[in-house]
C-alpha cells in the first residue's frame, strides 16, 4: 500500500508501512546508518501525519517482516489475543495514543491497561510511541503495571527494584563477594543479583553460581542469583545440577537476529522448562531473564524486513518484546545505550531510546528495567544517565542496574551505581521489593524514612559478611 501527505504544496509518498514507521521515528543514528530514517523534520512530521492515520488492523495484514521468512513474524501474529483487542480494533494509531493517554488519566488504569496488552502486537505500540512525547510515554508508562515474582516481587506500585550487577575482568571470586557485598550494604540486589562473566567456560560459570548461591543461602536473603551465559550453557548447567535461579539470554526482534545471537524460540522454550523443572521460585516462578537494546538487529545485519526495506530500530526493539512475553519472563532490560554510538548518538537520543523500550515493554505486558548506561566513545555523560534515571523512576520502572562506582570495569561502559539507586528511591518514595525490604529491616540496615542506614561496623551482618 502506498502512503500519502500533503503539506505545504509538497506531497509526501512512502511505499509501505515499513517506511512509514522509520520516517516517522524521531531522530537516530542507527537509523540514518540503515537508511530508514526521515530526511528532514518535514518528512518526518509528514510520516507522522500519515502514522497517526494508520488503523490498528493494518498491522495485523502488512507485517514489516514476511510471515512466512521469520518466526517472531509468525510468534507475534499467530499468538495475536483478538477477544482483547476488540474494544480497540476500530482505532486508528492516533486513537490508540488518545485512548492510551485518557486511560491512564482515569481510574482503574492498570486493569484497563493489563487487559488490552494481549491485544496490541509490538508494531502497533513501536507506532504510537513515534507519535508521542516524552512526558507521555512516562504517563501511560507510570499507570501500567506488570508485577513478577520468584523469591521476591518485582513491578508492585510504590517501588524500584535493582540488579545488583557484580562484574570483574577475571571472574575472580573474591572480587566479585566484595561487589556483592558493598551493593548489599547500600540495598541493592532485590531484582536479582546478576554476574556478566568474562569467561563463558562452563566451570567458571558454576564456580560464580555456586558463589551467589552461597551468599543467599547462608544470610537467607530473598532474591535470586544469575550468571548470565548463554542459554544452551545453562541448560547444561541445569542438568548438571548446578544451583541455578534465572535462565539468561539476549533477544532481538527478528529470526536472523536472533540465530546471531544463537537461539530460536525453540530453544529458548528448552531453557524454561529446564529452569522450571528446579521449582527453585518462593512467591513465583517466572524464571527467564532477558536483555535487549536497539540496534542488536541492525548490527546484525538482520534488520531488512517486508521488501527487503530496513526496519527502523525502535519497531525491532519492540518486537524483542513479544519474544520476551511468550516465555512470561520475570525479568526483561534493555542495554539503552550500551551497542554504541552508531545506534545512538548521544544523550538525548539515549533518553528518547530509554523511555521509548520501557513504554513499549510495558504496554505489551513485560516486566520492564532499563539499564540506564552509555559507552565511553558516545557524546553522552553521567547528567544524561542522571536525567533518564528520574524520568524512568517516574515512569514507574521495575528495576534499574546498581554497578559498583557506575563504572562496569569488566564490559568497560557506564552505568548506574549503587548511590544512584538510593537517589532515585528517596526522590520518588519509591522502595525496594518487599521480601528484600523486610530483609533489610531485619539485619538492621533499613532506615526509618525506607533507606538505607548509614553502616556501623558493629552491625552483625556486615561482620559476618566480611
């Protein structure tokens, strides 16, 4: 189908959906990299009128990628819920945005808004959000709610939970413990405790699960612990009878991207049951953990969708999304700014990114965290991590990444750090999962006010941790 607008005396011709939602994307550099993006502000605002036009069921007959090429194509369409989005099918993408932002004004918000989850396919929540602004997209973000659980609970209104990320450039064990141990003594670690390894190699990764495991257990903290190695390692680990909680792994929005990556759906669906087959959960059993981030298809090189036209990386990302809600994940980040400048340039293309995947990911029903980070080679800096870090604890973000110092010394990229997080707790109100809390509280370290109380060397705990 061909698209149409004219403004100005000019008309303004795209030749499918694909090219509209790439035109219509705010600014990018991964976009302009793929050559999907707007040539100029007015084609871009043109794409934008035409977008806003666009009824919800046309994505449900143009797919951007074919159906019968990629199976996320056939995931998202086949797995379509059409008894939920019958109260919305007669919108267009502008009416979404308008019914999106009345219901999340009015009462009720977060029932009406889990309902129709099923019914919205990624593409359609990728479209709205190109029409949206920033305070919007944190809106409708704030009033949805996606709550998880394993031994804690994860996306309950009034908190913000944290990854408690560990990582060191050996995997050297006591390096990691302090780590650990420094985030736990500042009231990190309720999301779950999560190791990026430098080695794949599948003893150091049992040596690292058996390290977080310990801690757990021997200082009865309700969290969970993950190594985060590829899913074929875990699922051996699994089998070997290692101590696993989370099964891990990296997702993108296509069939090629993810073949990039190593998976298919299929064995992502072995990973879950393996994990499931533990009963290792408390108050549940979601037991995936998946990360995402704009740009993983185009630098993949598997971003071309429906005529061999470049996706844009936003729609992609979201389509991520839907592979995630299939394995009813207990965890989904996007990495926002950690692939680079070549995707995204700079701060403010990091902040529209950051608040973009989060609303997506929970307008789809996803546990959604950001990892609120950016290369050191991109033209962004800690004010801009600062700024998406409260415009996210606004939007109601299920959990943040806690790096020791903000300075990830093993994947070398800045993050944020455990202070961050009890930055964005006080500003907010906002506090930590409930089981960690009532964790806190018990080995003395939680505060009157729900901080964290300034550490006196003669706390039992921090003894017995040392």
């Amino acid at each position: 189908m061909r698209y149409t607008h004219r403004a100005r005396g000019r008309t303004y011709a795209f030749s499918s959906l694909v090219e509209v939602l790439g035109r219509a994307s705010p600014l990018r550099s991964g976009d302009v990299l793929a050559g999907s993006a707007a040539e100029s502000g007015a084609e871009r605002a043109a794409a934008q009128w035409v977008l806003a036009d666009v009824p919800l069921t046309t994505f449900l007959e143009e797919p951007v990628v074919p159906y019968e090429d990629d199976e996320v194509t056939r995931l998202i369409l086949d797995g379509h819920d059409a008894l939920a989005f019958a109260p919305l099918r007669h919108l267009t993408v502008g009416g979404l945005r308008e019914w999106l932002l009345a219901t999340a004004a009015g009462p009720g918000a977060a029932a009406a808004l889990a309902a129709a989850a099923p019914g919205l396919t990624p593409e359609m929540g990728a479209a709205v959000s190109k029409l949206m602004r920033n305070q919007e997209l944190i809106a409708v973000g704030a009033a949805t709610e996606v709550v998880t659980g394993f031994r804690s609970t994860i996306g309950l209104a009034g908190r913000l939970a944290t990854r408690l990320q560990p990582n060191h450039p050996t995997d050297d064990p006591a390096g990691v413990a302090a780590a650990v141990l420094d985030g736990l003594l500042l009231g990190c670690g309720d999301a779950v405790i999560g190791i990026n390894p430098a080695s794949d190699n599948p003893e150091t990764v049992a040596r690292l699960l058996r390290l977080l495991d310990e801690v757990r257990r021997r200082y009865e903290i309700p969290t969970q612990s993950c190594v985060l190695t590829h899913v074929t390692t875990t699922i051996d680990l699994i089998a070997a009878g290692e101590p696993v909680d989370l099964v891990f792994q990296s997702i993108a929005g296509t069939q090629a991207a993810n073949a990039g990556f190593g998976v298919d759906l299929a064995v992502l669906a072995e990973g879950r049951d393996a994990a499931l087959s533990l009963g290792r959960g408390e108050v549940g059993e979601q037991v995936m953990y998946f990360e995402t981030g704009q740009g993983s298809a185009l630098s993949a090189g598997a971003h071309h969708g429906t005529g061999g036209l470049p996706v844009d990386q936003q729609t992609l990302e979201a389509r991520a999304y839907a592979v995630a809600r299939a394995f009813d994940p207990f965890l989904v980040n996007t990495v926002v700014g950690f692939i680079g400048p070549e995707y995204l340039y700079d701060g403010k293309q990091i902040i529209r990114a950051g608040l973009e995947d989060h609303f997506c990911g929970k307008l789809l029903g996803v546990p959604m965290g950001v990892d609120v980070c950016y290369t050191n080679h991109a033209e962004a800096d800690s004010d801009d991590t600062d700024t998406l870090l409260t415009l996210l604890t606004a939007a109601g973000c299920s959990f943040i990444i806690a790096v020791p110092g903000s300075d990830d010394v093993m994947l070398g990229y800045q993050s944020t750090s455990f202070h961050d997080a009890l930055y964005a707790r006080r500003i907010s109100g906002k506090r930590p999962a409930p089981e960690f809390e009532a964790w806190l509280d018990r080995v003395g370290l939680l505060a009157d006010d729900g901080g964290i109380r300034p550490v006196d060397p003669a706390l039992s705990v921090l003894r017995e941790l040392v």
